[in-house]
C-alpha cells in the first residue's frame, strides 16, 4: 500500500473529535478506499487537558499555525472564522505545500478565490465540502457530479439552527424570542445566535454554492441578505391557512447572463421536498438543465455529519484528487454579475396591518390595480370595527421592483399602519 496520508488537525471540537473518533473506528475501511492509511500525526486544540472521548497519538501544538510546518501532507482547519488564525493557518499551510481541508465558510466566502489560486499555484488541494450543509455532499455534486448541463439554480435551506426555529414556531404557535431562547437552552442555537439567525450563514455557504455553481468568484457583497428575526407566529400562521411554510432560503438563480443571489425567508408549499425538511435538517434543491431538478437532504451541522464531510475529503485526497476548489481554475473564476436590484420575479405574500375602516381594502386594491399587481387570493380574519385588523394578499408573478414600489405608496395611507410586510413565494 502506499505511504499513509500524514493529517494535522487544527480545532478538537465537535466536529474535528468527530473525524479522530471516526478515522480510529474505521481505519481499516477507510484505508482501503482511499489506497493508503488515513493516519493523525498532529493536532491543535485551546485546552490540552480537556477530558476527550479518545486517546491522541499525535504530537500536540498550543498554536494552531504551528501545524503548517508539521511532518504532515494535510493539515484540517476546525477553528473557524474568516480571519485570524484560521486564515492565517490556512495561507500558511498552503505556502509550505500542504493540502488543505476546512470546514470554513467564512473564510472562503470572503477569501476563496484568492486561497483557490495559492492552492492551485502549488498543485495542493483545497477541499470544504464541510463548509456547506454538513453532511450532505453537494460541494462535490455541483463541483464534480452535475456538470455536464450547467447549473440553472440552486436553492436551499443551509442552516439548521433557523429552521429549527421556524418549524417549532409553526408547531407551537409561539414567538421568534421564545423559541430562540428555547434553542438556546437545548443547544440547537448558539449563545450569540446573529451569525445564524440573522442570514449571515446562510450567506457564506451560498456564496461557495454560487461560485461551484456558475464558475463565479465566491461573492458576498452583492447578496441581500434578510434574516428571519421579524418573523411573526401571525405570517407564520397566515401561511399555513394559504398551504405554505416560512422558510429562510439561499437563491442562486441565473438570469440571462446575470446572477440573481440572495438570502432571504421565503413561502414555500406544504408537501413539496423543500417545504416538508423538518427541525434542524438542510436541503439543496439544484436545477442542473437537462440532468433535470435534484434535491438533497440532510444533517447540517453536528459532529457525525460534518466528520463525515471532512473524511470524504480526506480520502479524495488520499487517492490524488487534487482539482481546482471551486470546479475550475481559479483564474477563471468571473466576477459575478447581480442581477439588477429588485429585478427577481415570484408570487408575494402581503400582509397590511390596517385599520377597519369602510374603503381601506378600495384605497389598498386602487394601488395594486394601478401599478398593474394582480391579486391571486385574499384574507381578511375576523372584524374589528376602527381598531387594526390585518389584510393578506398572494399576488400573481410580479417583479420585486413593482411590488416594493406600490408598497411605499400603500404605506402612506393613513388607514395603514406599520411597514407593509413582504414575503416571496418559491418552488419547493
Ligand atoms: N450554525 C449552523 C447551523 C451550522 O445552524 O446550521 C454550521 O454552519
């Protein structure tokens, strides 16, 4: 058998325990699918005394960057964060010649383009599929698998934490802040819960779906991104009456030679692939032309799937599989070019808080009528004469722009009161 593939670890949390216990339980296997013995011969972690679930015959670093000048072939990244050391282990790692796993979607949101050129100016691999949606492998699937008719769009829900939040709000009938907090105590939601709930994870795996996807530079500067905090039980329960869900998607859809890419809480059906992934799962619907749709599901984050995720990795590598990070040569890589603000067409969901007047429902169809916004259905609950009471409308396809546009106008009634709310309608 040839010479074992020599592995430094940076990071003994969850997840990088996860790959130690997973590489000593099934050496043998894994040995022989990857042609050599996958073996640990370095690690890095904060606390060396920690009591942990295994036994490390590796030699020990307190300073992660220290691993790039290991005896090793590859070195893992598992800290985390777009900069600091995990960037600075990173860059270093490659400098001194070694491949490179992470599970870092900061990082390469933010520096892909740059790291994928280092790698490949080396002949070093550059490998993430950790990065996005833990165990399921869609790196690879648009990186390598589904290439041969191009990719139309690629949609999905990418972090698990939200989804778990809103599943349990629609269960429950309950608020964001106390299902929040009730996931924080369970641990399904971080302490600062922001990066997640406020899109900007969500973001990260997108910009690398989105470059994998359409040959783009990852990019995260042309992405709007909403998260799902103004989220009410109220849409969550008007959603249910029309046969929807609310879920936080990643869009990435090409429009002409543009790319239309955003995060944002979505009305998807009921009974469709997307609309039914329950609690903490992920999922990515991807339009791959005349391969047809494909939809994969399953654990975002947590410690099998993700060590599953970096293993895949490490065994590609073993075997030699040493292709450009994105699918294609770094250097042609394109800027992405966003599709124009507000262009993205779909049904919307609206919602007026309103007062119950005669003639507001006249004064809010005379707006729609005359920017040209037709109306598929409409709900009007209970009564509730000169007090607020809400209205919900789904419009037929409208672009974004027209729909943001009659809203502002709609928002200056004085029978109106608050910001009208907007939510899109997508394919499940
Ligand atoms: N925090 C993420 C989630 C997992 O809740 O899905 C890691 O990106």
């Amino acid at each position: 058998m040839t010479k074992p593939l020599r592995i430094a670890i940076a990071g003994l949390g969850t997840v990088g325990g996860g790959v130690v216990k997973a590489l000593q339980a099934r050496g043998d296997e894994l040995a022989e699918r990857a042609g050599r013995r996958l073996d640990i011969v370095a690690v890095s972690a904060k606390n060396r005394r920690k009591p942990r679930a295994f036994i490390l015959p590796a030699a020990w670093s307190e300073d992660p960057v220290a691993l790039a000048s290991a005896d090793a072939d590859v070195v893992v990244e598992l800290i985390g964060g777009e900069d600091g050391p995990a960037r600075a282990l990173v860059e270093a790692a490659l400098a001194s010649g070694k491949h490179v796993v992470t599970a870092n979607k900061a990082l390469l949101a933010r520096h892909g383009a740059r790291l994928a050129a280092l790698a490949e100016e080396r002949g070093l691999a550059l490998k993430f599929e950790a990065a996005v949606a833990g165990g399921i492998p869609i790196v690879k699937a648009l990186r390598e698998s589904l290439v041969a008719h191009g990719i139309a769009s690629v949609r999905g829900i990418l972090n698990g934490t939200c989804n778990f939040i809103l599943t349990n709000m629609e269960r429950t009938g309950r608020s964001f802040a106390d299902v929040l907090k009730e996931a924080q105590q369970l641990g399904y939601a971080e302490a600062d819960p922001t990066l997640d709930v406020g899109g900007a994870d969500t973001a990260h795996k997108l910009a690398l779906l989105a470059s994998l996807a359409f040959g783009t530079a990852p990019d995260l500067d042309h992405m709007p991104v909403e998260g799902i905090e103004h989220i009410t039980p109220e849409d969550i329960g008007y959603a249910r009456e029309f046969g929807f869900r609310i879920k936080l998607l990643g869009i990435a859809k090409r429009m002409g030679a543009d790319i239309d890419q955003r995060v944002q809480p979505a009305m998807v059906r009921a009974g469709t692939p997307l609309g039914d992934v329950d609690g903490a799962f992920n999922a990515v619907a991807a339009d791959a032309g005349e391969a047809g749709p494909f939809f994969f599901e399953g654990r975002g984050a947590g410690e099998g799937p993700t060590a599953s995720a970096v293993i895949a990795d490490l065994v590609d590598i073993a075997r030699g599989s040493v292709g450009p990070a994105f699918g294609k040569p770094a250097g042609t890589l394109t800027p992405l070019r966003s599709a124009p603000p507000g262009a993205a067409s779909s049904a919307w969901y609206l919602r007026f808080e309103v007062l119950d007047v005669p003639g507001v429902l006249a004064e809010i169809a005379g707006h729609l009528a005359e920017s040209r916004v037709s109306i598929e259905s409409m709900l009007q609950r209970g009564r509730n004469p000169g007090e607020p009471v809400s209205i919900v409308m789904i419009t037929h396809d409208t672009p974004q722009a027209a729909v943001t546009h009659v809203l502002k106008a709609i928002a200056t009634s004085d029978k109106v009161l608050g910001r009208p709310r907007l939510i899109p309608m997508e394919a499940g």
